[in-house]
C-alpha cells in the first residue's frame, strides 16, 4: 500500500487532485465573510472572538500556492518562471483595479468630479506596482451606504504578497546551489520590498501580515518533503512562524488543522470532479468580489439576498474574466515556455 505522501506526490504531478476544489472554497468563503462586513454585520467565524472565515482562507491560499508555485518553480528557467507568474497574477489584477471603479461610477450615488477622479486615478495607477502596499481604500464619499465606505477593494491587498513570495521565499528555498553574495542580496531585497508592503516600520511588525508569508513557507516546505525528501528546517521554521503571528493556541491549532484538511482533502483524495477542474475561476471570483458586493448592498437592503445577487454576478464577471482574460493570458504563458524550451535546446545546454 502507498504511503501518505506517495500518493500526495502522485497526484499532484498527475494533476488528479482537488487542490481548485480547495480554491473555490476558500474564495467564496472570503467572498461570504466579507458580505457580512459590507453589510454592517460581524463577520462569521468558526468560534467567538475568533478571526473571521476570510482570515482563514487567505492562509489557506497561501499555503495552496507554496506548494504549486514551487513546482512551477522547478520546471523552469527563473525569466520564464517570472513570466509565467506575471502573466497569471497581473492582467486579471490590473481589471479589478479598473472594474472596481467602474462599478462606483456605475452603481453608487457619488458625485463624479474633479475630486473624485483624481482619487481614482490615484487608486488605479498606484497600484500598479506589484511591491508596494496595497492602498485599497483612499476614495473618500464611495459606498456610503454600506459597511465598509470609502474602501474600493479590500481582498487585492494580498496580491503584492504574492509575487513577494514568488520573487524572494521561492528562489532562496529550492536553489540549493545559490551563492552567499546573491543569497545576502535577495534577503537585503527583501527586507526593503517588505518594507514597502507595510510589514517592517517604526511601530515594528505586522503580524497579520507576517503570516501570510509563513503559510507561503509551510507550503514550500510541505512541496520540499514531496518532491525532494528533505526541507524539515523549512518545515519546523515555517511551524514557528506560525505560532508567533497568529498570536493564540487556538489560532495556531486551527491553522495546523486547515493544513491538514487541505492536504488530505486537496491533494491526497483523487479528483472528485474533473471535468469541473478544467476551468479556475477562483482568483476571478477572489479579486472581483469585493466590488460586486459592493454593489449588491447599494441595490438590495437585505444580506441573503444581497448574497445571493451578488453570487450570480460574480460569477458572471469571473467567468468572462477567465475565458476572455486569464485563459488567454494562460496561452501566452506556454508560448513564453516554449520560447524559453527552444533557447536553451539551440544552446546545448
């Protein structure tokens, strides 16, 4: 019989896992916790004085992408590895940035002035930049009317974590053969880059932040003891983490225990759906969320119903996103590949 993590190897290289299922999940969990928020109630959580759904979706994400992204990693050149991630993290971004606009100058009662565009504008373009703080407020007089005014797209915040992760957690975990010169420069890289995502500052850290980036790690490390048989520092390190920034035992065991469903339930357990795993309209459906929520609580007065509206739009709004944004972008993304496959065959290497 295959042991655990045999099986965990076997799927995820032969893709017959539930890892998207997992993803939908998570993304409408944030989605439903944040409607509540939008809607002036508190926002659902698995035990009183606990953190919301949202919170605990994010860290699951994140520890989804540090096991994927780490293989991705392995199969490429580190220009075609950047690339590749660029091509799926940004173009659907840079459309929430304009589509959360659009959606105030479309549904909300404020006046489209001189003001107003001028934050607009602002909100749009600097945020661009993929490592810097995400300021995703900053529109003074929007969504007045529902719990969360002035505040234009609250879930894009973790997205500059993302590619931080990609940029700097990555490499200097899985290239065993790094030099200390370039290893001291990506840490000093890091630790300014982080600076600039609000995490490093006179007031100290972020631990809310922080932990993003140790279930980031978790999740390179869980690929690390998969794939290579080795990365137990990275795993105890990333544990730690863990502990520290969630600031609580029952926190802390709460994360270990969202680990453990993911794993089993995400890559050990075969693919229960795998026609419906062709398509991902989860990082749609995370990234537009927030501004048809919005929406949905200016138009319906009523939380469930607000939901439910909202839920149709959304995923309306992902699955054009997808097939007209993300997959071709995705097609593009092999192209880069191939390029890259055909250089290094015409080198020898």
């Amino acid at each position: 019989m295959a042991k655990v993590h045999e099986v965990i190897h076997r799927n995820i290289i032969q893709f017959d896992n539930n890892q998207l299922l997992i993803r939908y999940v998570l993304a409408f969990f944030v989605f439903y916790s944040h409607t509540f928020s939008i809607y002036k109630l508190n926002e659902p959580s698995l035990y009183p004085g606990g953190h919301s759904l949202g919170w605990y979706s994010v860290n699951g994400f994140f520890f989804i992408s540090g096991i994927l992204i780490s293989q991705s990693f392995e199969k490429r050149s580190f220009i075609s590895y950047i690339g590749a991630r660029v091509l799926r993290l940004f173009p659907a971004f840079i459309l929430s940035l304009f589509l959360s606009v659009l959606m105030i100058v479309l549904f909300d009662k404020v006046d489209i002035d001189l003001r107003f565009m001028s934050n607009a504008f602002n909100f749009i373009f600097t945020n661009f930049f993929p490592l810097q703080q995400i300021q995703y407020g900053g529109i003074p007089g929007i969504w007045l009317g529902s719990g969360q005014p002035g505040v234009v797209n609250t879930p894009i915040w973790t997205i500059p974590f993302e590619f931080f992760c990609y940029l700097f957690i990555v490499p200097l975990i899985l290239t065993p053969r790094i030099s200390i010169l370039l290893k001291a420069f990506l840490f000093v890289a890091g630790l300014y880059f982080l600076t600039n995502l609000g995490v490093l500052s006179e007031n100290g850290f972020r631990f809310d932040f922080l932990r993003v980036l140790a279930y980031f790690l978790m999740g390179v490390a869980t690929y690390q003891l998969l794939f290579r048989n080795q990365g137990m520092k990275s795993l105890l390190v990333s544990v730690l983490l863990i502990f520290i920034f969630e600031g609580s035992f029952s926190e802390f065991f709460l994360g270990m225990l969202l680990i453990i469903l993911i794993l089993f339930v995400g890559f050990y357990v075969k693919n229960l759906f795998p026609k419906f795993s062709k398509y991902d309209l989860s990082y749609g459906f995370y990234i537009y969320a927030w501004p048809v929520t919005q929406t949905a609580q200016a138009l319906v007065d009523n939380v469930y119903f607000g939901l439910c509206i909202a839920f149709l739009i959304l995923l309306a709004v992902s699955t054009l996103s997808y097939f007209f944004l993300e997959l071709p972008m995705l097609k593009q993304k092999r192209k880069f590949d191939q390029f890259f496959i055909s250089i290094k065959g015409n080198s020898g290497v």
